[in-house]
C-alpha cells in the first residue's frame, strides 16, 4: 500500500512547480545558466526518484531555497516568521493540515543552509526550548524534531543529514533522533557542483535513503 509522504527541506528539494507557491526554487527542468547543477527532470530529483521506485504519494513538498531550520537565515536575517522549517511546519499545524491530512512519512532535510549562512550553533537541549532558543541550529534541531513527533506520533520521521557539514550539526541530529526515536540517514560520497548533487548525486541520496527506509 503507497504511503503519504510530506517533506520539509530546502534547495536540494525543490522543483519548480513541485513546492508550494512563492516559495524559491533552484531545480527546474529549464535550470538556470548561473547554476550548473540545477537543471534535470522532476524524476531525477532525489524524492521522484524515492517515489517512483517506492510507489508512495507525495502528499506535500514544503521546501524554500536557502531556507534554514532555526530561526536564523543568511546575513543574521531573522527567519522566525517566514522560511524557518520551524515556521513553516507551525503554520501547518495551525491551519489543521495535520489533522486534514494522514501523513506515513515524514522527510526533513535540512541543515546546510544553517551551516553556510553561519548560524549560531549554540547546544543541544532535548526540552524547555524558549523561542531565543531556537535562533540557535542545535537547539532547533531538538525542537522541530520533537514538534513533529508531538504531532504525528504515528508517522515514520526520517531527518537526512548532508555531506560537509560541521560535525557537531550532524552529531546532534543522530543523538536526537535517538532521544526521540526519530530516523536519520547520514548521507556520504554524494556528487554535487556548487555545492548541490547534479542528476548523479541525487540518484546517490536516493540510494542511501531507501537504504534506511527499507530496513525497519
């Protein structure tokens, strides 16, 4: 039986007419001259690759370009009401999508943009997040991922952790999906231009995520 698939990610997930309206996109059939790797088909994109081979449905694909889960963006832009992962999954939540919807599968990849736009790393708390807390990448990892557990505690939540990035942003994914029973897929030897996975690489992320997927 195909199951529903949502995911919260950032440019490695988008695809032009794929993500919610006005959301920013970098993957697009035309591509665009000043990016190399960002042209190709919505089939080779990593989830249309995940769901071809899976059968599963995509339910919804809330994925911003150069969005961040923490409440900090690029040039300490504050993110808390706009394309913060946190927010975007808040105004689900809101707006009842949750509750409307029946969610198997939760995606969340994320993370890179917190390391290149040089968030505040602050610590990892696994409880008692305040809101200036969550300006901070780690902390904010620990929340969203207990956010979404709170909220569909009966989903699979599966959180894809990049190539090169700071070690302590992968370590606390791993230690707090441990903590909440949440999925993690550490991602290694992907192939990327500009630091994003051309058609090759994401075949290679699809790999290794269906790796995890299929071993439950």
């Amino acid at each position: 039986m195909s199951k529903n698939i949502v995911i919260f990610g950032d440019s490695y997930s988008t695809y032009e007419g794929s993500i919610p309206a006005g959301y920013p996109t970098y993957y697009a059939k035309s591509g665009t001259p000043d990016h190399a790797p960002s042209k190709m088909e919505r089939e080779e994109t990593w989830w249309g690759r995940f769901l071809a081979k899976t059968g599963d449905n995509l339910l919804l694909n809330d994925s911003w370009s150069g969005s961040t889960v923490c409440y900090t963006g690029y040039n300490n832009t504050d993110c808390s009401g706009s394309s913060s992962f946190i927010y975007r999954f808040r105004e689900y939540v809101r707006q009842g999508f949750f509750e409307k919807n029946k969610v198997d599968t939760v995606f969340v990849f994320g993370g890179t943009n917190d390391y290149w736009s040089f968030a505040p790393l602050g610590e990892v708390k696994l409880s008692d997040w305040s809101e200036d807390d969550l300006y901070c990448v780690l902390p904010a990892f620990c929340h969203f991922m207990s956010a979404l557990k709170a909220e569909l505690p009966d989903a699979e939540i599966c959180f894809i952790i990049n190539t090169e990035l700071r070690a302590e942003i992968g370590d606390c994914i791993e230690f707090a999906g441990n903590h909440f029973g949440v999925k993690t897929v550490r991602l290694h030897d992907i192939d990327k231009i500009e630091g994003h996975p051309t058609v090759k690489g994401m075949a290679e992320i699809c790999d290794q995520v269906l790796a995890v997927y299929e071993n439950k």
